[in-house]
C-alpha cells in the first residue's frame, strides 16, 4: 500500500472477492506514511512496514545517478520494480505464509497456454505493462493485478463510496523520490559543468547548463533559438558538448539494446518479429529483434523511430503479452 488510491481500491476489491488480506508499505526514504496507515484502518486489517532505505539507495538512487552521470536517461521504475519493490514484497509475504502479493499496477498476469508459463499482459486502461517487464514468470506466478480492467475514474469513484480519504489525490510522478524542486539540486551536484550547444555540423550555437539537465529529444529549457525549433539530439560526455537538431534529424530505423531478457519465451535464436515500445509514452512499433549475445540485440523498426534514448528501456510484445526487452544502449542507437 503506498497510501494513493489506486492500492487503497485495491483492498476493497480483494476483500469483497474474500481474501484474508494485510496491507504493506514499503518504506524507501525513512518517512511515514500516514496515508496507508489510515486507508488500512478503513478496511479494518493489519498494516505493517517493510524497511527498504538500504536496497532502495543501492538498486534505485546509486543506479539513477550513475545513468546520468554516463548520459542516459534512466528509467528509475523498471528498476524498483524488478529489484526493490517486488522482490521485497514477495520475500515478505513468503516469510509470513501468505499466498500472493497484490498491486494497484495497472497490468495484467496469468497462466498462458501458448507460452507455457505466468505472462505479464497490457490492459486497455492506464497500461502500466511497460514499467514491470522485468518480472520473471516465477515471480508473476505469485503477483495479482486487481486493476486490470477498471479505468482511473471507476477506481476513484469506489474509493469515494468506500471512504477512502484519498479518493482524488494526485497521482504520483516518475521520480517520485524528489520532492518539488529536489531534482535541479540534485542535478547540480552530479559534477554538471557548462558546456557548448552545437549544431550537426559541429558549429558552436549556444552554453549548455550541464549534461544532465538535457534528454534527447528535449526542447523546453534549451534557451536557443533558431530558424525552425531545435531539439536534443545527443549528449558527449567527452567533449561536454550537447547536439542540437531539427526535428527531422531525431529518427533512426535501428537501435541497440543491453540486459535483454525474455519472460514470455526462451531467447530466440532468429529474428524475431514482435512491436516494441521504446518509452511508457510512446505506442509500439513493429520491428524485428536480432540478438547478438545472449544479452545484447539490434532492434529494428518497420518505420523510423523518433528519439530513441539511452537508459530508456525497449519492451518486446507479442500482441497483448510482454516477451521481454532490454535497455536502450548509446551504442549505434
């Protein structure tokens, strides 16, 4: 229970199915969290706290700075998801007996026949498939999804009828660890120097504030202007130097992509031609994933594909089902 609506619904719904259910919040920055404490006592059932400051620095934080200290743009959810808070969510609830552990995700998972094993499905509201790719066919195997088919309005109306306090609070951010304002200071102190803005041709255009502060395909907060709008195009850590482009110039048929796993299927041995999803924002695209090693392929796009981003991850599916995928590489992207 993270004390947001969504995981607060999720209770009355398992309740109402007839489950013996307690509610756990995991704690990442050593503050409380009143807001599950008061959802579970709606409902009546024990709340407890699952201490994850140190597995949250290590796999989250550390990771986090470290991406974009090398220029990419981390995905910190994927990473939470897969290292912190399902790992220690399902520990937990083996520890005390318990059968299963609920999410307010908005995904889907199940015992598929063609696949032969649990699969991680996307849904038609609030898809939130793409952020829990990473989830091993074991460890679906014990995950519900009480969500899947609900829209976030029918969510919020049953917290509403439930008196649920949280009924309307916002939902939280990508970076949920940063409060307003937080993440420009702590960009700051990731070693950010000034540096050049130039164009493709290596022409000097503008001073950059520091690497960090820019993502490709950016516009905003670039304080330059040009004949038609400019855009972020690479970062080079070796020169410090960040490369602005037109539009057009943001596209690329092909890109390559570390930690590929597959949770659907073993590692194919051909190509293979699934749709991918190269951000949470982004629709998916057909294309054709060739694997190099048994942890590395070149994915390729029926139809050019625009800012693709190191550190973003590629997710592989096969209609409904996620099959797997990687992280995007700053190599021949």
């Amino acid at each position: 229970m993270s004390g947001g609506v969504d995981s607060s619904v999720c209770v009355k719904l398992l309740l109402d199915k007839g489950y013996d259910v307690t509610g756990a919040t995991l704690d990442f920055l050593g503050k409380e969290n009143g807001d599950a404490k008061a959802a579970a006592d709606v409902f009546g059932i024990p709340h407890i706290v699952i201490d994850a400051k140190e597995e949250f620095k290590t796999e989250v934080l550390d990771y986090f700075s470290e991406s974009i200290a090398v220029c990419e743009t981390p995905n910190a959810c994927v990473e939470c998801n897969k290292k912190v808070k399902f790992k220690l969510l399902l520990d937990c609830a083996a520890r005390h007996g318990f059968d299963a552990v609920a999410t307010g995700h908005y995904a889907k998972s199940g015992f598929e026949e063609k696949y032969g094993r649990y699969v991680l499905k996307r849904v038609k509201y609030k898809d939130q498939s793409y952020f829990l790719y990473r989830l091993t066919s074991q460890q679906l195997s014990k995950i519900i999804f009480p969500l899947a088919d609900l829209n976030k309005e029918h969510v919020r109306e049953t917290a509403r009828e439930a008196g649920i306090k949280v009924y309307n609070k916002p939902d939280s951010q990508d970076l949920c660890f940063f409060e307003k304002g937080e993440y420009d200071i702590f960009l700051e102190q990731l070693n950010s120097k000034h540096g050049n803005f130039i164009d493709i041709d290596g022409n000097v255009i503008g001073i950059h504030k520091g690497l960090p502060f820019y993502t490709v395909g950016q516009r905003k907060g670039l304080g330059i202007s040009g004949r038609e709008p400019l855009y972020v195009k690479s970062r080079n850590l070796g020169d410090n130097t960040v490369t602005l482009a037109a539009d057009s110039e943001l596209y690329t048929s092909h890109l390559h992509v570390r930690d590929v796993i597959f949770t659907a299927i073993p590692v194919p041995e051909h190509p293979l031609s699934v749709s991918i999803k190269i951000r949470h924002s982004k629709s998916e695209i057909p294309g054709t994933v060739h694997m190099l090693t048994d942890n590395t392929a070149r994915v390729e796009f029926l139809n050019p594909v625009r800012a693709s981003t190191p550190g973003q991850s590629a997710v592989f599916y096969d209609g409904d089902v996620v099959i797997g995928g990687g992280i995007i590489s700053a190599d021949a992207v």
